[in-house]
C-alpha cells in the first residue's frame, strides 16, 4: 500500500492525546492500534486512528465540546442573561438589545465564527484524506465490512460538517435563499475551493448521508446490532443499550464476541453514539426538515420512530428528585441519536462558566401554569446557581463508577430524539393533521412530567406550541439557534413574557473576510 505523511491527522491526535488522557473506551486507541508517524496508512489499523482522530477534532472547545453547543450557539439561543453571559458572548446580544443594524460584527463574535470555520474544515480536509486513501487500499482489514463501515462514516461526518456550516453562515431556504453559500470540499488537498450554491450544498450534502445510511444499514443492524447485541451473562441478543452505548466487543469473524469488558470495546465501543445507520437517517430527516421537503423529512423520522421501544432509542421518562443532583442524567440517555465524547467537557465547562457566569434567563415564563410540573423546570434547572443541569458534572464526592458519571457526563449530544418527533410533527400539521400532530408532541411532553393537555387545531396555534416544545427541551444545548433558523422564527424566549424579537439577520454569522480555507 502507498504511504502518505498524513501531517494534518497526526498533529490532531498528538494534540488531542494531550486533551482526553482519560478512559475515552470509544475514541482511545489502544497501544497496538496507534500508528503515529509519516507512515500512518501503513496498516489497516492507521484507519481507525485517523477516524479516531476526526473524532476528537469535532469534539473540541471550538466546535462540539462548546461552541456547537453550549457556548456560541446556545448564547445565540439567548438561554443565558446578557450579564451573565461569558463576556465573549455578549457583543452579539448586545446588538440586538441595543437596536443596531450591524448583526455579528464586532471582533468577538467574528474571530468565534473564524475559528469555527477553521476547525470544521481541517476536520473536512482530514476525512477527505483519510477517504481518499482507504478508496485506494486494498489490504484485508480485521472485519470485511470495515473498510465500508469507516468510509460511510466519514462520510456522514463530512456532510454533518458541510450541513452545520450552511446552517450557521447561510440564510436557511425557508428564506428563499439560493444564492452563493459555501466551498463543499470533497478531495484533498483543495487550497483553493470554490463557494457552492446553497442547492448545490445541499444536494452534496444529501449524498453523502444517502450513501452513510445505505452502506451502513446492513452493518449497524445485521453485523454490530443482530449478532454481537447481548445481555451481559446470557445469550439473548436484544439488549441494544448495553450493547451499543456502554460498549461492544470485537466481533469474530463468525459473529461470536470476544469479551464483553470495556476494556476490550476498543474501536467498535459506543458507536450507538458515533455516526451509525441510526445518525444518518435522522440526519436525512434534519436536512429536509431543513429545506422544508415535509414528505421525504416524515419519512426519515419515522424510520427512527420505528425504533422507539425499550432498550433501544427511547425518550428519557426518568423524574428523579432535584435533592439528589448525582441521580440526574442532563444528557438523557438513550435520547441522543449522534453525540461525541470528550471526557473533559464537564470540568471544561465549570472552569469556563466559573461562579458567575451562564446563568440561566428567567424560566417560569416558559413553563407557565401546569407545565411547572415539567421536569425540565422542576429538576434540570437548579435555583442554588441559576443554571442548568446538562453539563455540570457530579458531586466530587459521588461515586466514579456511576453509570451517569461513567457513559453520560462526557456525552455532547448533537442529535436526539425530541427533534425527531417535532419534525414528524410538524410535518403531520403540514398535512392538515393537528390531532395527530398534538399527539406526537404529547409523547415528549409525556416522557417531561407535563400535565396539561395540549391543543393545536390550526398551523398558528401548533407552531407556537412546537417552538415552545422545543426551546424547553434544547436547553443549553445549542440545538435551539438552528431549529428556529429553519423556521426563520421572528422572536426567541430571552426570559420575558413577550420575548426577544430578533432580526433576520441574526440568524447568519460572517464567513471569514479572507473565504480561505485553512489546512
């Protein structure tokens, strides 16, 4: 096989090394799986380290492990007060609050949106690396389906990237938008890539998650689910949450486990939560949601209902009691369809909030009435410091080997279920169907403690609700910002009875002054 200095991928593990030292099962690469050196492709085993390594780019301060959720997007989502915002965020607020006609301009906000433009394409530059060289591979890796399994993700990585972009520094298509939007780099290296259409985007976009969804389909379900899905101790093989979200280990090549500890999880280990067959259909139904295409996004998201059931994707129906902090799961699992992993996102996030700063709006205006029944209010929001209970993590003194601790405090969920079942609903009112669209945000509402019915006879008082539904449940979790983007939605909760209302051009953050692509 042809060895290339794959500079770019080993500067990102080197770097990331450094950041997740601790017990990552899922993206650590164990002591015979690293392969660190200009010859990195030199085994098959090189592919694995360098997905790994495109892995924990994504998860970094600059994108996922805070500024993709809890940090620029969620401050753009107006969940935290203006002066208690961290002090980078608060330009961007203050426009608004200030009336001014220049959106996103101060220095601040425009170096976070450089940097997020930066990272998200040397993440891009290192998958089309990494794709360009495993097409060219003709070695025999460990499983005959990796080679498939590890193309198709990153594949589905590459569009996740090129589809967050759009949707930060693009007018969503519900504005009519279809003008230049930006470069989708699919070889590397391209240093000098040329803007696409916002259609052209998308269209690439799709193709790349179509071709995720297929190729993993028959590997998700048929190799890593069907034979290798067992409950520890017994033979029974439809325990999908021990299996996928706590860790799986290697398949033998007749489909028998080796050994169930997570210390043999190696690769394979929690990709419930990496970017699987299950991660490119609800990506699919985002898109069209997206662009507003409610046949083919209903589609998608039912598929993913389809899977609802006990030990596989469910909605969080735990309650447990605001006087035990250590028993609340923030990141609610099995809720989150995609989410990465970095170990040091909670202490991350107390280090950089300190005592002072997120602290949350005013919530009782958006949980009115019945819904202070809603557990979302009543034990994710915590009065003793005014914030929320997603990315705090436990007491000190509680125990390590907690199953909240252990597999959900180092989540960072980029996709959960909620959404899919606003999508699905919002595509039955579409159709005329607000009975049945009520129902489904019922079943949200349901697994939240909610107690008041709800009531949606026409497409007003529905999309009120469903953007209500949705601002409860996103949270400090960045997914708000781009959920009322596709709605292009005039106002945002900001803590008051009347809300934030908010120019159209709020929604659009700066494409870099220089439009270079860095490597």
């Amino acid at each position: 096989m042809k060895k290339k200095n794959f500079k770019f991928i080993i500067c990102a593990l080197c770097s990331a090394v450094l950041m997740f030292s601790s017990c990552n099962e899922w993206l650590d690469i164990t002591s015979d799986q690293e392969v660190i050196g200009e010859d990195a492709f030199a085994s098959t085993k090189g592919y694995r380290s360098a997905l790994t390594g495109v892995y924990k780019i994504v998860a970094s301060e600059a994108l996922y492990g805070q500024e993709l959720t809890w940090g620029l997007k969620a401050s753009l989502a107006w969940n935290y007060k203006y002066g208690n915002a961290i002090p980078k965020y608060r330009n961007a607020l203050a426009a608004v609050l200030n009336g001014e006609e220049e959106i996103h301009q101060d220095a601040q906000t425009k170096a976070m949106a450089e940097n997020i433009w930066k990272k998200s394409y040397n993440a891009i530059a290192n998958i089309n690396n990494l794709l360009q060289e495993i097409e060219k591979c003709n070695d025999t890796f460990e499983y005959d389906w990796e080679k498939d399994m590890i193309m198709a993700e990153a594949r589905g990585l590459r569009a996740l990237l090129h589809f967050e972009l759009l949707q930060l520094f693009v007018p969503a298509p519900v504005t009519g938008y279809t003008g230049t939007a930006i470069p989708y780099v699919t070889t590397y290296p391209d240093l000098a890539p040329s803007r696409k259409s916002l259609d052209e985007c998308l269209k690439l976009v799709i193709e790349d998650l179509e071709y995720a969804q297929e190729t993993l389909a028959p590997i998700d379900i048929d190799e890593m689910r069907n034979k290798s899905n067992f409950v520890s101790g017994t033979t029974r093989l439809d325990d999908m949450d021990y299996v996928l979200f706590q860790g799986v280990g290697n398949i033998q090549p007749d489909g028998g486990k080796r050994d169930n500890a997570m210390s043999e999880g190696g690769f394979f280990a929690f990709r419930g939560f990496r970017f699987n067959y299950w991660s490119a259909t609800g990506m699919l139904a985002r898109v069209y949601s997206y662009m507003r295409n409610f046949e083919k996004a209903e589609d998608y998201a039912d598929t993913i209902i389809e899977w609802v059931r006990p030990n596989q994707f469910n909605l969080y129906k735990k309650n447990p009691k605001a006087t035990n902090p250590n028993a609340i799961d923030g990141k609610r699992r099995p809720e989150p369809i995609l989410a990465f992993w970095n170990d040091k996102v909670c202490e991350d996030y107390t280090t950089e909030v300190g005592s002072i700063y997120h602290q949350m709006v005013e919530l009782s205006y958006l949980f009115e009435g019945d819904e202070t029944a809603d557990y979302r209010y009543t034990v994710l929001y915590n009065p003793d410091n005014f914030r929320y209970r997603v990315w705090d993590g436990q007491d000190a003194a509680f125990s390590a080997n907690s199953t909240i601790q252990k597999y959900s405090n180092p989540l960072i969920p980029v996709l959960e279920l909620p959404e899919i079942y606003f999508i699905k609903a919002e595509c039955q009112a579409q159709a005329g169907l607000f009975t049945d669209a009520a129902a489904t945000l019922k079943q949200v509402r349901d697994a939240r403690a909610c107690t008041q019915p709800v009531s949606t006879p026409d497409m007003d008082s529905f999309m009120e609700k469903m953007v209500n539904e949705a601002e409860r449940d996103f949270l400090t979790r960045g997914t708000t910002f781009t959920f009322l983007k596709k709605l292009n939605w005039p106002t945002m909760y900001d803590g008051t009875p009347t809300r934030q209302a908010i120019p159209e051009s709020w929604y659009v953050l700066p494409i870099p002054d220089s439009e270079t692509v860095n490597y």
